[in-house]
C-alpha cells in the first residue's frame, strides 16, 4: 500500500499508487472518489463508461489484478498498489488487439457505450479461459447490459478472438 494522507480545505486526501495500462501513476483522491473518476477524470480513460453507477450495467468494468470490475463501485483508495488494464491499454505498438479486432470483424460494436465494458469482460474471460464455451461467454458478459440489441454477435466476436488466439481446437 502507498496511501499517505492530506488535508486540504478542510478535506482529507489520499496518495494512492496504481498501475494503469502498464504505467506506474499516482493520484490524489478523496474517500468519495471512485476508481471510474480517478480513471475518466484524473487520466482521460474515457473509454470507461458510467451507466448505471451501482454496479448493475457493467458499462464502466475495467480488469482490475486480471479480475473484471465494475469501476463505479470500487473506492479509489481500494485501488491502491493494484493494476489496471483499460481499453485504451489493449492495443500494442498502434495494432489493435485481437479482441477489438474480432470485435469489429463480428459486427459486435454496437452504440459503444456498452462496448468497452463488453471487451474488458470478455478480455478477462478469455485470460483465465482461453476457450470458453458459448455457455461460459454469456454467464461472464451477464453483468454487462445492452439496452437496444441481441448479444449474438457480441458471443461470436469473443468467440472468434479465442480461435484467434489459436489455443481453442473445436
Ligand atoms: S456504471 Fe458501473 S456497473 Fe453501471
Ligand atoms: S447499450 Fe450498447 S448496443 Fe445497446
């Protein structure tokens, strides 16, 4: 842990450290803030969208330690000393990453709001399981709500980046 404290005006701050998209940063947060604000705010992720704001959309996850999270819901100060891996993170020397790729290959990038919280989910998926069932994409993408459309292609994209990838023989 790296949180020191500060009072300013009468309001106390917290010194946290984090990795963010490979990137030692630091941040000086209040116990109010949340991960999402420190990441939109402080360091321009604005990739990481707020729908629903109490954890029930899965608009604003991020890969928190290889987990996917909801960043509305998590204190900034929890995220202290941890990694964090945004979509601004997933592509490499300009390439978009196999996933963004698939993504967009599938037809499975909708209004865009819901997108970036769909890719990081699957992402983390796809880190722990390289090749997930049908089954298993849709109960890991089942806290990541769409409000106008089917998930058919969103399925078909993590899908395909996992034959991508090249581990999954079916
Ligand atoms: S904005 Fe975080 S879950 Fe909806
Ligand atoms: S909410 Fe994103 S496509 Fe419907």
């Amino acid at each position: 842990m790296h949180i020191r404290l500060a009072m300013i005006v009468g309001v106390m701050f917290l010194k946290i450290e984090l990795k963010i998209n490979g990137k030692f940063r630091t941040a000086e947060v209040s116990a109010s803030e949340r991960l999402i604000d420190v990441l939109r705010q402080k360091f321009g992720l604005v990739s990481v969208k707020e729908g629903c704001g109490a954890g029930e959309c899965g608009a604003c996850t991020v890969i928190m330690d290889g987990e996917a999270v909801c960043s509305c819901v998590v204190p900034a100060f929890q995220a202290d000393g941890h990694d964090i891996l945004t979509v601004e993170g997933l592509e490499e020397n300009g390439e978009l990453d196999v996933i963004q790729q698939s993504f967009i290959d599938c037809d499975a990038v909708q209004c865009g709001f819901c997108t970036p919280g769909m890719i990081m989910s699957a992402k983390a998926l796809l880190m722990k399981n390289p090749c997930p069932s049908r089954e298993e994409i849709r109960t890991a993408l089942a806290g990541n709500i769409c409000r106008c459309t089917g998930y058919v292609q969103i399925i078909d994209a993590v899908e395909t980046t996992a034959a991508r990838i090249g581990v999954c023989r079916r």
